[in-house]
C-alpha cells in the first residue's frame, strides 16, 4: 500500500492482530470486586495488554527503521521503477507525483484534525474551514484576482495565513467551548458552511470565479528552470512531505508534554480533568487553535500547488473525508493518522481511470470507500494503527 | 472554620436543587452529608468543588470568599473531590491517573513521596500501577479515584458516595480507610446514602431534604435520633 506510513514495513502489524484479541474479562463477580485475571505473559511493567510496539525496540533500530521509511517516502515518485508491484501502486487517471502531493496534504489535514477529535476529543466536523482560510489568505494576499492586489510571493503569506488559520481556530474555539459531543460538531459543521457561503459570495473571494495565478513557492533549479512548478508536481509532494515530518515531531513532542495529558484527561473525562485543576478551557482552545494551524498549512500548500482557488474547491466532503481518514487509520494516533489521511486521498486517486463494466471506477469511489470503511471497522474497530491508549478505552467500555 | 457554605442555592436550569443551604467543616473533622437520592447532596458537592455555579451564596475557604472560583483554581487551593461514580481516566494506567491527582503540583520529591504514601495505604493499586484504569474493579476504581484525589494533597477531601455499588465486605473496606486518611490529618466531608456508616465514622452530620438541611448535630446524635432512624437507617 502507502510506504508513507509505516504500515508497510513494521514487522509487529500482524502479531498486533493476534494479540489484541485474547479475552481479557475471564470472571466477573456481580459486584466487580474480583480482579480479573490476567493472560499470560502480563508481567510486563506496562501492564498486560501491551502491544509490541516500535517503541519497545532499541532507539538504534528504531530510528533506523524511521528512516528508511522516510526515505522511501521520498523516493516514492520511482515507486514505478519498482519491478512488477511498482506499476500497481502508481495511479493512472492521475499523475503519479499530483497524486503524492494530494495525499501529502490530506495527511497534514488528517495530523491536524487528529489533534482535535483524537487527542481532546472534540468532534469537529467543519475542519475543511481551516483548510480553506489558509488557502484562500494566501490567494488574496498573492493573486492578481484579488481587490488587495498586493501579489506577494507565496513565502511571505504563509506566516499570515497560518497566524489568521490560528486566530480563527481560536475563533470558532472560544464560544464552542462550554458544547460538548453531537452540539459541538453540529457548530462547527455550521463553521465551515459559513466560509463556504462567506468565500461563495463576497467580492473579496469572488465566488465560482475565483483567484487565480497565485505564485509557486521560490526557488529555482541549477539550469534556471523554477522547482515549483505546473509540469510536475514532484517538488510540492517533497514540500509536502517535508512539513510532515516536521507536524509530526511537533504533534509527537506535544502528545507527550503536560499539554498532551491536559488532552488526553479531557478526552477521557472532562469534569474529572477539571477536577484534578486542568484549565480545560485553555486546553480545548490550544488543541482548536493548533488543529487549525497545521490544517492551515495544508491550506497554503494547497494554494501554492493548485494556482486557482474558488468557492466550489472547499466542499464539505473535505471535512467528512479527513474525519473518516482519522478514525481509519485510530483516533489519537499518529501513525494512524498518517495513514488514514493517505488511504483517503490515495483510494479514490488509484480508481481513476480504472474501468469497471464500462464506467471509470472513479465514479464509484464514495461507494468503495464506504465499503472500505465499514470493513476496516470490522475488523479493526479502534482503526488501522489504534492508540494504545485508546485500545484499553474502548475494550472497557464494551465490557460494562 | 476551613469550610462554609452560607446560605447557598443551586439549580439545575429550572429546576431548583439547593434552598439556601448553611454548613460548615472545621479542620480535622469528619463531617458526613446524609440524605435520600435528590435530596442535593451531591449538589452541594458540585458547588464547593466549583463544578456547579451556586446561583445565590457564598462558599468560603481558609476565610475566603471562593464562590466565583474556577474548579481547576479550587483544586490548587486544597479542595479536592473524589466525584460519584468515580470518574477515573479509563485509559491512563493507575500510574497515570495518580500523576493527574497530582497535576496542579510542582515539588517533584513531595509528589513521589505521596505516591508512595498512597500504595501503602492502596497495596491493591501497586500490584495493578501499569494497568489502565478501566481495567480494575469497581472496588478498586473507587481506592484509585479516592488515592487520585489524596495525590494533590487537599486540605479537605470532598467524597462523594464512595460506597457506591461495593459489596458490603468492600464498604466497609471504604469506610477504614476514610478513618485512616482523616487519622493522617484530612478533612472530610463525606456523602453518604449508607446513612449509618456514614454517621458512625463522621464527627458531625447533616440530614438533607430535598434541598435544605433540616437537622444537625453529632454523629452519634442522629444515630439516636429517632427521625433520622426512621427515614435512613431502617430502624423503626
């Protein structure tokens, strides 16, 4: 599938399979006082359910084997000069390196929305909106189109857009916060519709019509030709790729700071978090702002990549898509969420141009991805690379 | 007087659950809070924790009027609840739920030495310290969410039904320790619906009716008390 992630090559993915599924309730008083029996092998510090993970192993391999999937992950535009299995992977409708760059920014769309929904566990369901509020603040400090008429080049809007992607997570944050589950996600649903209605009729975005020539990202090659460019879309795939690893690190440091548990007691139980003195407030506002942030930066990836923007680029499905992504690939996880953002941009991608019975398979992808999904969540329920975490959650819970 | 409570009200949207309700805990003391189901116990609980906005009163601490406080302020301040129906962090290991109890504190060797503290007094939770919270037994939950709330080392603990749903061999489990913490020098102020329990290891009670207190008094006092017998403790 996707080398991405390191779905591909982790040598522990099937063992996870077998040894998630070992009963772990064997006896049960009415009263709950027994403990209940552990299975073999629970001597382990971390208790008896521990996964083996990458973590487990020595930092050596470990950082060896992250950084052989980080440079096939930069060497997937040859992918097709891998003998008999390359040319399966490559998708055909597409381009392969427009295809790559899709999914490398839906993967920063999935990283950013998993630090919402998965680590604070606030259901957005309006995430697109962020996408599209980084987007478009580059187009309309950049484009020609746009009434400003600054045309800065694309570097300089980037910090703006991320700082106004910031400012309207906290935004939509600050009157959503007192909303919990299905109230909160029906208001942020609400949120992305009005930047879709806001970007489909005020001038300044100018609706369907749109702004266009927005400037590539600098840079040029030895010979003077520029790198970022129309004619391949392999340099914004690196680009792309390259803000990952960087969210990546950021999100992974902040999972495991005092920031992170703030996150992961509110997600657990709010009132008890506020209980042992979380400012939860504070907290749900930095996961809002945060989320939005890297979303943001997919926004101006976006931009820059596609040179055209208009009120019929950001659709709803978007936010319905990276949702989905995220829960796929396990809610909280990092991994997860690289994955699941990859397999919702690549699927639909690798359909295009696929014949089934006459009509382009592409055509069908809501019905294939659906079908997907539901399989996937089957089988796998806490998603394809679940966080540990969120493992023991939700075994609890179907237990009681 | 650590707590008071003066003339306090509360509700729920539209429906009034405290009527201006007067009660106080001085250090050191066991102070329970008995009543049937409704009767605003847990209300109250809710309001000195900061969890539930009182409408009309004050909440008064060390002489402090904290009736606007946030939950999270009152926590560092030493109050601390152990809420009913237990709310420990299914996910976190017993190991992290007790570092959450400890959250708004800083002195690194204080926070080790109370964990310590807290296994001798749990050694049920030492054996189970890496095994997710969701995983223990309701007993056993209720030892956790009572050591996580001991872990900011409150000045007074509020508990909220810790008998709940245990086994009789388990409550009284409960109870022996609620006389060990007081012991090493917690105040507590207890709710019980296990009136006589409750009055028996408290130094005062309150008896709640829907929303008001209508009687007083020391524990063994209610215990004799031919009302309080008759509505909460069975006897005729």
């Amino acid at each position: 599938m996707t080398p991405t992630t390191p779905s591909g090559a982790d040598p522990s993915t099937g063992e996870r399979l077998s040894t998630q599924d070992p009963p772990l309730l064997v006896e049960r008083s009415g009263e709950g006082e027994t403990p209940r029996r552990e299975p073999e092998g629970g001597s382990s510090p971390r208790g008896p359910r521990r996964r083996r993970e990458l973590a487990d192993l020595p930092p050596v391999v470990r950082y060896a084997i992250c950084a052989g999937i980080l440079g096939a992950a930069y060497l997937l535009p040859w992918v097709g000069r891998v003998p008999v299995i390359g040319p399966q992977i490559q998708t055909q409708g597409i381009d392969w390196p427009s295809a790559l760059f899709n999914m490398s920014y839906f993967v920063l769309l999935a990283l950013g929305l998993n630090v919402v929904v998965g680590f604070a566990g606030l259901l957005d369901l309006g995430y697109v909106g962020f996408f599209a509020v980084g987007a478009y603040t580059v187009a309309v400090l950049a484009s020609p189109d746009s009434d400003l008429d600054q045309r800065w080049p694309w570097l300089a809007c980037v910090p703006v857009a991320i700082g106004v992607c910031l400012f309207s997570g906290l935004l939509l944050g600050w009157p959503t916060l007192r909303l919990r589950g299905d109230y909160l996600a029906i208001v942020t649903l609400g949120f992305a519709e009005i930047i879709r209605v806001f970007a489909d009729s005020s001038s300044l975005l100018r609706g369907d019509r749109g702004l266009g020539s927005i400037p590539h990202p600098p840079g040029n090659w030895s010979d003077g030709s520029p790198i970022f460019s129309v004619r391949d879309a392999t340099p914004y795939y690196w680009l792309g790729l390259t803000l990952i690893v960087l969210m990546v690190l950021a999100v992974r440091n902040l999972k495991a700071s005092r920031v992170g548990r703030s996150w992961l007691a509110i997600r657990e139980d709010e009132e008890a978090a506020e209980l042992m003195g979380v400012r939860t407030v504070r907290f749900k506002l930095w996961a809002f702002a945060i989320g939005a942030a890297i979303g943001g930066f997919g926004g101006v990836l976006f931009a820059g990549e596609q040179g055209f923007l208009n009120s019929a680029t950001f659709q709803l499905m978007f936010s319905v898509l990276v949702l989905a992504g995220v829960v796929m690939g396990g809610s909280g996880s990092i991994p997860g969420a690289i994955l699941g953002g990859a397999l919702i941009s690549y699927i639909p991608d690798r359909l295009r141009g696929v014949q089934i019975a006459g009509t382009d398979a592409f055509e069908y992808r809501f019905l294939i991805f659906g079908l997907m999904i539901i399989i996937i969540m089957i089988f796998r329920p806490q998603g394809l690379l679940p966080d540990r975490r969120r493992v023991a959650t939700t075994q609890d819970q179907e237990e009681r | 007087m650590l707590l008071e409570l003066r003339d306090v009200s509360a509700r729920y949207g539209r429906i009034q659950a405290l009527h201006g309700v007067d009660l106080h805990v001085d250090e050191g003391e066991v102070v329970a809070l008995i009543g049937a189901n409704g009767a605003g116990k847990t209300t109250i609980m809710r309001a000195v924790s900061g969890l539930l906005p009182v409408s009309t009163g004050s909440v008064i601490f060390e002489g402090q009027d904290i009736t606007r406080l946030r939950a999270d302020r009152r926590v560092a301040r030493g109050i601390s609840l152990s809420p009913e129906g237990r709310g420990i962090f299914p996910g976190m290991s017993v190991k992290e739920n007790l570092d959450m109890g400890a959250y708004t504190r800083r002195d690194r060797a204080g926070i080790a030495a109370d964990l310590e503290r807290m296994l001798t007094l749990f050694p049920r939770l030492r054996e189970r310290l890496g095994q997710p919270g969701g995983t223990l037994s309701g007993g056993e939950q209720q030892m956790l969410a009572v050591a996580r709330s001991l872990m900011s080392r409150p000045k007074v603990l509020l508990l909220d039904e810790p008998s709940m749903g245990l086994a009789p061999k388990l409550i009284a489990q409960i109870f022996d320790i609620v006389v060990e913490i007081r012991r090493q020098g917690t105040t507590i102020l207890l709710v019980e619906q296990n009136a006589h329990q409750a009055l028996w290891v408290a130094d005062r009670g309150y008896v709640l009716e829907t929303g008001s207190v209508v009687r007083t008094g020391s524990g063994e006092d209610l215990l004799d008390d031919s009302s309080v017998k008759a509505a909460y403790l069975g006897v005729a």
